[in-house]
C-alpha cells in the first residue's frame, strides 16, 4: 500500500509540474515570440507530449488514487478519493472538455495566438491548481494510513 500511495503522490506531482511550467513559462515565452511562430511551436508541442510519459502522469494519477482509496482502511481513503475526484474533474474532464479542443483549433489553424493564449492559460492554471490540490490530498491521506 505505501508503494501504491507514493507512486499516486509521484504522478500527481508531475502533472502538476507539467501544468504549471506550462502557465509560468512555456506560454509566456510563447507569447514573447511573433504569434505565427508561437503557433507553428505549439503545434508540435500538441503532437509531441501525446506519449507514454504524459498518459502514465494524466490517465494514472486519478486512476492510482482511486485504487488507494480503494485499498485504504479509515480516513485516509477519503483523502485519496478526494484527490482522485478533484484530479478527473480539474485535470482530466478540463482538458478534454477545453484545453484539447482549443489546441486542435489552433492546430487547425481556426483559432489566432491572441484569442487562443491567454484562455488556454487561464484553463490550463486551473488544471495545475487541481493538479497541486490533488498532491495535497493524496499526502494527506498518505500521512494517514
């Protein structure tokens, strides 16, 4: 169970990781750049973070706390229920439900930089905000097993 719950801390810490280098200095240095460039840059960034790396941190954050609150006894599942909740609707069900449509939109070419980058921004901080908040939680219950 502790190797279950330290993995779930892990995988929450780097998507939140993920999320915030993206609002804290991925976007900003893309929106230092001429908009074409910053669009030709993030469209390779849309086809490249789709691997193994991105899904094992996106898709086995919420699932990996889940299985913990599964398996916890006591207070300490509802913190890992807790972080599986807040992690699917404010990572996961955001993502697929804003960032990816906006980035398949600038991929498409429907979407211009100054309308797209600062909604993104804004939503993809949300999803960091929940990220860290799902660490947060996912410690907490690690603290009470």
């Amino acid at each position: 169970m502790l190797v279950l719950t330290l993995v779930t801390l892990v995988l929450h810490g780097a998507l939140a990781g993920l999320f915030y280098a993206f609002s804290m200095s991925v976007m900003p240095a893309l929106n230092a750049v001429e908009p074409a460039q910053a669009e030709v840059v993030m469209r390779s960034i849309n086809k490249k973070i789709l691997n193994p790396w991105l899904y094992i941190a996106f898709i086995g954050a919420p699932i990996a706390a889940l299985v913990a609150g599964l398996l916890a006894d006591g207070p300490a599942a509802v913190w890992f229920f807790a972080a599986a909740g807040v992690n699917f609707v404010g990572s996961f069900l955001v993502t697929g439900a804003i960032n990816v449509p906006m980035n398949n939109a600038v991929d498409a070419g429907t979407l211009p930089w100054k309308d797209y980058a600062p909604r993104w921004i804004v939503w993809n901080t949300v999803r960091a905000v929940a990220s860290f908040a799902g660490l947060v939680l996912v410690g907490i219950g690690l603290v009470n097993l």
